[in-house]
C-alpha cells in the first residue's frame, strides 16, 4: 500500500516509518527539516519537506505521494505550546484531509488522546462524550481534538486513535526528559513544557499510559480496521501515587512523597482498551510496571 505519513519524524512516526517500511509498504514521510528527510531516506522511505499550515504545500506533497492511506500523526509540542498543538490539530488536519480528498484517499488513520473525555468514576471507553463542557484552558485542548476527529471523519475509512500518555524514547516520559527534570527540580524557570506536565503530585489522579513503541504498531495496525475511535492504551490505567514512585526508581531520581489530599478531577480516569484487544492489538508493554524498567 502507497501510505503518506504527515508527522513522519515525531516520536511517534520515526518508529512508525521502519514498520510500515518492513511490511512492505511504500511510504512517503512528510517532514519539516532537511535532517529530516535525510532520516527518512535512511530508513527506506521517500521524503517531502512539507509546511503543514500552507494548504498548497500539503497539497502539492500528498499528490506527489498519491497514496492510498494517510497516516496523521502530527503534533506541535516540542515548546510545550498548547497554542501551537491546537493549531495544528485544526489547521493541519484541515489541510491534510482537503488533501487527501483531492488525491482520492480513502483511508485515514490520526492521532488523537484518551484523556479528553467526560468526568466519570471509571476508566472511559468509546462510547464516553468528549469533555465539551470542560473550563478553560482544558476546553480549548478537548475543542481542537473534536475539529481533529471530525475532520478525519471526512475520509470514507477514517480510524482515530486515542492514544494514552506516551513513554519511551523521544517523549516527554524518558530517561533525561521532562518528567524526570521536574523529579529532581532541574526545570528551567518559565519552561512552557514543564507547565504542561503541572505539577508532580502522588495523587489520585489516574493515567492511562502508552509505550511508543505499541502507539506506533497500533497505527500500523488500524490501516485494516473499520472506521471509528479506538483507545489505545496499556492495560492498567492507574492513579500517580502508584505510577510515580515507580517511573522515579526507573530513572534513579527522588520520588515525591504521597500526597496527604490526593484529589482527582473527574476527567482523570484513564481509559479502557478493550476495543483494541478485540481489533488484534496486543502491547509489547502491556503495564507501565513493566514498560518502566525500558525506559
């Protein structure tokens, strides 16, 4: 299958492209960077250097590529901008899918999040309404996920991926990364991306966790499955009282003490998986227990 992957060179796409790749696949990258293009063709793909918000490089970059599916896997949060990650959910998705349509797709596969669903008491499955009646600045985030999906939604087979909070090389969630900076109190003053993460607390709060590894094997995998939204998350959602201490021991920095008033927002619930089990999908990583200890 002829496949354009916008967002070739995330964490998520760069280990995308080789599986893709290994499955025989054709596969076009699109990317921003010439180090980027130079990385796809290394790793068997063709390159496109693409601008995502100029509608007539998208267009231009998709008809070359004249692919079967596209595979959305854009994000903007390397500056921890909510601005800018919102932008391109909206516009880039916009101008992907415009693309795609012109080209003749029939296929789309985007990254989404399982964290943008409605307050509850236990972990939410598709059938869960998006949060659309949260406050700002959480209002902003779950409006331009709502554009994103039902943009997708314009392709005739359209799978939307809810991905649960990302671990692993490359990700926010690393050996050296953010996370691991905010245990040990190294942020930089004003850093926009330790404000995303907020603050550390062992609480009650739960997550849902993915490996990048298993996120990108999913994408591969939804390229065969009917249209509609799938959770894909490991199979133990779990609240930072639990997961924290052992994320700190897994990258040798201080654990935060337990905190005495855990409180949880109702949106903080983790997601269900079953579906994607039941789709074929199985993770490498089925519990951050165990997929800590990579890391």
């Amino acid at each position: 299958m002829r496949i354009f992957v916008a967002g070739a060179t995330g964490a998520v796409g760069r280990r995308l492209v080789p599986l893709l790749v290994a499955a025989g696949h054709e596969v076009t990258g699109g990317t921003r960077t010439p180090q980027g293009a130079e990385r796809l063709r290394a790793q068997g793909a063709s390159a496109v250097r693409v601008d995502v918000f100029d509608a007539d490089s998208v267009h231009r970059a998709v008809a070359a590529a004249a692919p079967e599916a596209v595979v959305h896997q854009l994000t903007d949060l390397a500056h921890g901008d909510r601005a800018a990650n919102g932008r391109i959910r909206r516009a880039g998705t916009r101008h992907l899918v415009d693309a795609a349509k012109r080209a003749g797709v029939t296929r789309i596969v985007a990254q989404s999040i399982s964290w943008a669903y409605a307050p509850g008491d236990a972990p939410a499955d598709e059938s869960t309404p998006l949060d659309m009646a949260a406050e700002p600045p959480r209002a902003g985030m779950v409006g331009s996920l709502r554009a994103l999906e039902e943009t997708a939604a314009e392709i005739e087979t359209h799978v939307v991926l809810r991905y649960g909070t990302f671990y692993g090389p490359g990700t926010w969630y690393a050996r050296g990364g953010p996370l691991e900076a905010a245990l040990r109190g190294e942020q930089a003053a004003g850093d926009p991306v330790a404000a995303l993460i907020g603050p550390v607390v062992a609480g009650d709060a739960v997550s849902s966790f993915v490996h990048v590894e298993d996120a990108a094997r999913a994408a591969v995998a939804a390229l065969d499955w009917p249209s509609g939204t799938v959770n894909v998350v490991d199979d133990e959602p779990a609240p930072a009282r639990a997961w924290l201490p052992a994320f700190a021991a897994a990258v040798g920095a201080p654990a935060p003490a337990p905190a005495v008033d855990g409180g949880r927002a109702g949106w903080e619930r983790g997601a269900d998986n079953t579906l994607a089990r039941r789709l074929g999908w199985r993770p490498l990583h089925p519990t951050w227990r165990t997929g800590f200890t990579t890391l």
